[in-house]
C-alpha cells in the first residue's frame, strides 16, 4: 500500500487485529522507508484545438549577434569609459574597451576586440 501515511497505516493495522501505537508504526514506517507516493491526477493544461491563428516562435529565427553597453565609470581623478559587448545568445563577455574620451573609435575597439576573439576561437 504505497499510498498510505503512519495514521492510515495504524486505522488499518488495528482493523486487522493488531495493537500497535502511532509512534511504533512511525519508526518502522521511518526505518523500512516505504514511500508515501501519492498518484497525482493529470491535468490537460494546455488547448490545442482553438481556431484563433498560431504564431511562429520568433527568437529562434532572429539573427542577434550581440549586446553592447557603455558604461561610465568614475575614478579619484576623472571619469572613464567602459564598452561592453555581450553574446546574445550565451550571455557571455565577447569584447570590451577601456577609454578617457567617448569616442566612435572606442566603440569599434571593442567591436574589433569582439571579432578577434570570435576569430579565434573559431566561432
């Protein structure tokens, strides 16, 4: 009976005859490990039949290559610049710069950072 609990288990004990205590059944319930399994009831969660127009999963069809971020980071003496470039699909760090000045050059920096190491690592 795999479903029954200590107090079931002692109700039909001493329906049978038997004496027993609640904190006997307990133990041996504990020592000999019969799980209490309860069969759960299936539930259709999900309606496929319904007329209304399905659409297509579209992130796995977009093409994003990456993420970029520019961060502005204060320093004791001045403010620097952080460009971040992030996969989109991996979430990992891709390529990244470091500058004094925002400029169009740091951007592609890292973007330059990015494709070597793509390059590289044979992506």
């Amino acid at each position: 009976m795999p479903a029954y609990g200590c107090s079931r288990m002692m109700r039909e004990l001493r329906e049978r005859g038997w004496k027993v205590n609640h904190k006997r059944v307990h133990r041996l319930m504990r020592e000999d490990n019969p799980l209490c399994v309860r069969k759960r009831k299936f539930v259709i969660t999900t309606d496929s039949n319904y007329t209304r127009k399905i659409y297509p999963n579209l992130p796995r069809r977009c093409q994003i290559s990456s993420a970029r971020d520019i961060t502005s980071l204060r320093r004791r003496e001045e403010f620097v610049f952080l460009t971040v470039i992030l996969d989109a699909y991996s979430r990992r760090l891709i390529g990244l710069a470091l500058s004094r000045h925002i400029e169009e050059s740091f951007t592609l920096a890292a973007l330059h950072t990015s494709i070597r190491e793509a390059l590289h690592a044979g992506i």
